[in-house]
C-alpha cells in the first residue's frame, strides 16, 4: 500500500473519531441534569461507620429509581445521584457543607445521624430560604428523632422520615410493661437534646405505664468522646439494676456494650439502636434474649417481599460490615422521587407540597406523611437478640451468628403521637 493510500485511511479514520466524538458530546449534553441529592453527614471521625452506612443505603435506594429509568419529568427522565458532604460529626463543618451544597446548586439535602446538627441545619434552611426564594432547599431527615424538630422547631422545609424519639420509647414501653421480671432500670445516653429528650421520655413513660419499676441511676455522658465506658458500666451493675434503657447510637453504644459484657452485666438492654453496628457481634451469647432494639423494620420481619428485600440488599453490599439497611431511607428516597414527579418540577417549594402528602409502599411496608409537622407516620417493630437460626431468625446481623426477631407490633395508628407544631408556611 502506497504512503498516500496510508495518509486517505488515517484520515478518514481520524474524521470518523472526531464526528463520533461530537455525537457523543451532542448526547452528553441533551441529556438532562441528573437530580442531586447532597448528604451532609460523618463520613470521617468517630461516627465514620454511621455516616458510610447511610451512603450505602441511599446509594441503593437512587440505583433502584434509576434501574427503573429515572425520574419522570417534562424534559425528560433523570437519574438520581447522591453527592457526599463531610459534616465531620461538628455543627460548624456541617453548616460549611449545606453552604458548598447550596453554591453547587443543590436543591435538596439529607442529614440524620446527630439531632444537634439536624437543628442547626433547619435554622440555616429556612434562614436561607426566606433570604433567597429562588434558590430554595429542601431537607430530608432519616435519623435526628429529637421530638422538637417536628413540634416547636417544626419548619415547612423539613421531612423526618424515622419516628421520633418519644414514638420509639412508647413501642419499648409496650414491651416493658409486660415484662414483669424487670423492677429497676439504669438510664444512660448522650449529653446532647436527643439524648437529653429520651431520658426525659424514659422517666416520664415508666412512670406512667411501669410505677413499680424503680429508677436507680441516671446519667448523660459525652457524646462520640468517652473511650472507655468500664467506670459507666461498674455504675450500671453495682446498681442493681435489671435494665438499661439507652437510646446510645454509632460507637457511644458499642463501646458500652462491651464494656458491660466485660464487667459480666447480665441484665437486659432497652435500646432504639441495638441491632447493628458491631452491637450484637459485641455482645455475643451474652446478648441472646437480653438485647432488644425498636425500628420501623427487621430483616427478619414476617412476609416473602420483606425477606427479598433484604436479600437483595446483602447481594449488592455482601460484605459483612456493611450489613446495615433501614426501610425509612428507602421510602425517604421513593417519596422524594415520587414528589418531584407530581410536582414535575425540582423547584423546593413545589416539591415540598407534594411531600406532605406522599404515601409510599415498599416490600410490604408502607407509611405517610402527615402534614400538620411533616413527621412520617409508619408501624414500629421491637425485636429480640437470639441466635440465628431460632424460630424468626432466617437471617443474622453483620455475619455476627445473631440476629433480631421481631416480638412486638406497633401499628402506625397506634404509633402516632400529638403535635404541637405551629408551622410557617410560604
């Protein structure tokens, strides 16, 4: 072949990789925006593990909307995607995070893992909210359960999507009032407004519904800084106490845990958190039939959708430490996709009109927002550590061997709880 005949092929090729290239450009370019979804969260410290869990989960949670093709709007569908923030577990890193969200041109924010924060970040929405109604902002909660934020510090902007503190306790309390075994309980938790409310909570609903049982101690620690929880669990034991109840979450929870095992504790645990986490590996044999944690769904609640959830979850995650997945953050996400939809815009105010009155089912479970507070009303369930493989235990925890059967129902009418919010509207 002559030099020429090689020059003509070489450029015929270069001229079909450049008109390829500009057709691809052209594509990229037509197709719409994906919808972002910024998570402000721990993604480094000492609540690392908490923060990453939720990634996963809303991770999972987007790739199913756009399995199915997306999200639904006139110009046509888009993908969802979810952007990481790094709050660092500080109230001041987390704001840092909303404002680099917001000049990102995020529309729509999710935060959970600290009431604290979730507070602060609530004050900085509506703030910014009324200061720019064009670049308005929504925020999503699966987690910060402090009953303030959907009563007096309720705001039109905010969605809590996890029942809130004084729901969990009364699903416990359903459970306590019938153990009759128990007459004295320790109250531990962390020194921060949700900590603070569930110990407030706990006095005011054992004395209700348990007046016999005794209160022997009580005590609020640091939240994320206390390393050795030996000195809070030789109080616990010396104290006589049959019970813990401690809405403790992350490492704070762990740590006590073992630090009761290592004391040889062997009284029960009353925990909102209690099912994951290294909690039961933590524990062991020392958990089974001791430890119980309330939520709004179990891996091994009844019913073939709910297991194949939870099957196809461990089959995208199978690694053993990121067994952590919670129905909220699934419908969380299918209410926003579902919202945007009806609202056919991104536009915050729009979306959040929809919001109020989504209703979302998923695998068997289904729950609604209600209006008045934006708080999500769903059924509770309290589950019971025990070894897998007992009657209600198919599945175990985190490749711990033990996993949680489910022993109380709350139904979400029977959940609900009064409202005292006044809410701001636009």
């Amino acid at each position: 072949m002559s030099a020429l005949a090689v020059q003509k092929i070489v450029k015929h090729l270069l001229l079909a990789c450049f008109a390829g290239a500009a057709l691809f450009a052209q594509a990229e370019s037509a197709a719409p925006p994906a919808v972002r979804l910024a998570l402000i969260e721990s993604l480094s410290g000492p609540f690392a593990n908490t923060g990453e869990a939720v990634f996963r989960n809303l991770v999972w949670a987007a790739e199913r909307v756009n399995a199915r093709g997306g999200i639904r709007l006139a110009g046509g569908s888009r993908a969802l995607l979810i952007e990481r923030y790094d709050s660092k577990g500080q109230n001041e890193d987390a704001l840092a995070a909303l404002r680099s969200a917001i000049d990102d041109g995020v529309t729509v924010v999710a935060q959970g893992n600290s009431s604290a924060t979730a507070a602060v970040l609530i004050d900085a929405i509506n703030k910014h909210n009324e200061r720019e109604p064009g670049k308005r902002v929504l925020f999503l909660n699966y987690a910060a359960v402090d009953p303030a934020l959907t009563n007096e510090k309720c705001s039109y902007w905010h969605f809590r999507f996890d029942a809130h503190a004084d729901m969990r306790m009364a699903a416990l309390m359903d459970v306590l009032k019938n153990d009759k075994v128990v007459k004295s309980v320790y109250l531990i938790g962390q020194d921060y407004s949700f900590g603070q409310a569930v110990l407030r909570e706990a006095r005011l609903q054992i004395t209700a519904r348990r007046p016999d049982v005794r209160i022997v101690g009580e005590e609020l620690h640091a939240l994320g800084r206390v390393k050795d929880f030996m000195p809070y669990a030789v109080k616990i034991k010396s104290s006589g106490a049959q019970a813990v109840l401690t809405g403790n979450w992350g490492n704070d929870l762990t740590l006590l845990i073992k630090a009761a095992r290592d004391v040889g504790y062997e009284g029960k645990f009353y925990t909102f958190y209690g099912n994951a986490l290294g909690v039961p590996a933590a524990l062991g044999e020392a958990g089974v039939g001791k430890v119980m944690a309330v939520a709004e769904w179990f891996p091994n609640a009844a019913g073939a959708p709910s297991q194949a959830f939870y099957q196809s979850f461990r089959q995208r995650f199978p690694k053993p430490q990121d067994d952590y997945v919670h129905m909220r953050m699934q419908l969380m996400v299918e209410a926003l996709a579902q919202s945007i939809e009806k609202a056919g815009t991104l536009e915050a105010g729009a979306v959040a009109a929809q919001m109020e009155r989504a209703v979302v089912s998923l695998a068997g479970h289904s729950g609604a927002m209600r209006a008045a507070d934006h708080q999500f009303q769903q059924e509770l369930q309290v589950a019971l550590m025990d070894r897998q493989g007992a009657p209600g235990v198919k599945f175990d925890v985190e490749g711990s061997g033990y996993g949680f059967r489910v022993i109380r129902t709350v139904a979400a009418a029977s959940a609900e709880q009064p409202q005292s919010c006044k809410m701001l509207r636009p």
